[in-house]
C-alpha cells in the first residue's frame, strides 16, 4: 500500500502527534508498505534525524508556532509543495493527522482537493482539543463557553469534509458527534512503547544517582510530567500541591519533569515543598527510568484526548490520578488502575491520594490493576487497530 501521512509535526518535537506519527511509520515500513511523510520542516530543513531511509520526506514550509521553540507549523506556501509531493508519490490513501491546526496554517482543508481530483480516500486523525483551551488559564474559562461551542462546531464541520475520523477515546468521539460529527470512528489508536516502559527499570538508589536527591529514595513519589503551561492544570496545582504538604509533609515526594512557559511559577511552588523536585526537560529516552522508579502518575489537566504519557505510565506499572474530564474516564478505570476526581475538587484530589500514601496494600493493588493493562497498551495493538479502521469498508 502507499500511504501519504500529513502530520502537523514530527519528533524531535515531542508530543502526542509526533510520537504516534513516529510509531506508525515504522510499523508501516515493516510491513512493506510505502511511506510519504509531509510535515513542518525544521528551522535548518534537515530530514528528521533517525526518521527509516525507506520513508519519503518532504518538508514544508513553516514559521514557528506554540510555546516550544522547535514547534513549527505549515504556510500557505505549503499547500503547493503538498500537491507536487502527492502527484508524485500517487499514495492509495491520505491521512492527515491534526488537520484543523494544518488548516490554520494552509488557509485550507489538508489533503481535500489533491484526494477529490484523483478520487482517494482521505482519513483525518483527531488528536488535540483545541477549542477547550480557549480561556484555559482558568479565569476566563467559564465566560468563554459559547465560544467554545461555536469552535467545536467549526471543528467538527472541518473532519465532515473527510471520509472518515478516527478519534482515539470514545468520550472524544461523544462529544465531536453533539456537535455535529458524522464520520467518526472510534478505537484504541494510541498506545505506549512497553519496551521503554516497563516496570523492571526501577533500581534501587535511583534518585541519588541520576537526580543527587537521595531523600527522595524510600519515599512515595508521585511524578507530573509534561509541558509547565496553562492548559496542563497548573492553575489547580497551586492549590493542591501545599494542601499535599500539609497533608502529608515528606511522606510524598512530589517530583515535576518538564518545562515551558511557567516554569518560573513552577520552580516558586515545588521549592517550599519538603520534598520537591524539579527537573527540567527530561531526554524521552530516560522518561522509562523515570516513571518506573516512581510510584504514582498525575495529571491535572481537563483537556487531554488519549494521552500517550498516561499510557506510558500505567504500562510502567503506575496508578494514574487525574479528572473526569476529556477523554480521561476512557483510559482510566477508577479504583482499578487510577482515581479519577471532579474538576475542581482539589480537596478530594488531597484527600484520595494521602490515603493510597498511607496505605501501601491500595497502593499495590492500583498497581496490579495498572500492569494488568500492559498487553492492550503496545503500539502494536493500536497500530492493527488504526490499519484496521482505515480499511474498514462500511462508513461509520
């Protein structure tokens, strides 16, 4: 089969879009099949580095976009190196991952009309809740509603222009359908790498030898990994994260692992806590070591979609704490391999996590739950499930 893949980004960006992307090439090359991969070029127009010879590049033009310096998205300009790269390739199928923020760049519908004039079919991929971070720094957030909703039915008529959506959490899915979606298609798309993530990289003395935090050792860690932005719930962390000191004092390491625009605000609220740990960016390549040498993952964002770092997480053998919100409820089962809490409930937040602090049987066997996950969480699963939905013959 030849496959076009329009992503809105590859690695080294790091994120949902570019490690699925990075995932799905691969698996495809092994099977044999011919790989086209159009995407933002970088800044110096390098082929991605470790990007499979046997697949096509071909960058496009970009200017920078988001916070993270290296994230870039596509011009207008784009929009002829796309048509010249497809008339080349003469791709069986186009998928385009994360087509509204294309869009945004393009000033048109990605891949449409080159798949209309030579009758191919066109799959988008709905990776990002973008319409949920207008007023995402919190106090606006409310007031901002009906805006919301207007964008989510501007979204939704944007995937009704491809044959077909594949959207990788049913409560995603749910939600895109109230507003007006007709071609979803819903299954486990995302998956983690669980020979990364693993459970047996935990190692005694971790944190003193590769963080110098031997006080860290022995204790309960409960990790936060992402991007230090607005949309990742840092609005609600100021409230819990002292709350959690109080509560628990130096029973619970509380270690952060990331970067991005509040870092500052990050470094001034993890530096009074007895026992916290910022660590900056963390090379993907240590993030296995990482989870696995830390005994809960959590999340406060209300805007996730499937998250690949929940995945990652839960295959390392990690509970996983976050809200019942976005596509969240999908991947984790409360009080089997998580707890789930109301948006805004930082007081049962507190209050659910001091006591699997405090109680190592709730712990382990949140854990046990978690482990029991890793056989569905491999990118080889989600990968036959993606090959499956976009042969699937009847439409949705």
């Amino acid at each position: 089969m030849r496959i076009a893949i329009l992503a809105s980004g590859v690695l080294p960006v790091l994120d949902g879009v570019t490690v699925s992307v990075d995932a799905r090439v691969r698996r495809l090359v092994a099977r044999g099949d011919e790989v086209l991969l159009l995407a933002p070029a970088a800044a110096d127009g390098a082929r991605p580095a470790g990007l499979p010879e046997a697949v096509t590049f071909v960058g496009l033009p970009s200017v920078p976009f988001g916070a993270a310096a290296s994230d870039r998205n596509v011009v207008p300009a784009a929009a002829r190196e796309i048509d010249r790269a497809l008339a080349a390739f003469r791709p069986d199928l186009i998928h385009v991952d994360e087509p509204e923020r294309l869009a945004l760049g393009l000033r048109r519908i990605p891949g449409q009309a080159f798949a209309r004039r030579h009758r191919v079919p066109l799959v988008a991929f709905f990776h990002t809740n973008f319409a949920d971070y207008l007023g995402a720094e919190g106090r606006y957030y409310g007031l901002v509603a009906p805006v919301r909703a207007v964008v989510w039915r501007v979204v939704a008529q944007l995937y009704n222009r491809y044959d077909a959506t594949l959207v990788p959490s049913a409560a995603s899915l749910a939600r895109l359908r109230r507003f007006g979606l007709a071609n979803g298609r819903a299954g486990r798309f995302n998956g983690a790498d669980t020979r990364g993530f693993r459970p047996d990289l935990r190692q005694p003395g971790y944190w003193a030898d590769r963080w110098a935090r031997p006080d860290i050792d022995g204790r309960v860690v409960m990790l936060i990994a992402g991007r230090l932005t607005a949309d990742k719930g840092w609005a609600d962390w100021q409230r819990v994260l002292p709350a959690l000191a109080v509560r628990l004092g130096d029973a619970l390491a509380i270690v952060v692992a990331g970067d991005g625009a509040l870092r500052g605000e990050v470094e001034r609220l993890v530096a009074p806590l007895p026992a916290g740990c910022l660590t900056g960016a963390v090379p993907r390549a240590e993030m296995g070591a990482l989870l696995a040498n830390s005994d809960l993952y959590a999340t406060l964002s209300r805007f996730e979609n499937a998250s690949l770092a929940v995945y990652e997480a839960l295959a390392s053998g990690l509970p996983v704490l976050g809200l019942e919100a976005g596509g969240l409820p999908g991947q984790v089962r409360h009080g089997v391999d998580g707890l789930l809490f109301r948006p805004g409930d930082a007081s049962g937040f507190v209050g659910g996590l001091a006591r699997l602090v405090e109680d190592e049987d709730a712990r382990r066997a949140l854990r046990e739950g978690a482990l029991a996950q890793r056989p569905l969480l491999d990118w080889d699963s989600a990968f036959a499930a993606w090959r499956d939905a976009l042969s699937a013959d009847d439409p949705p």
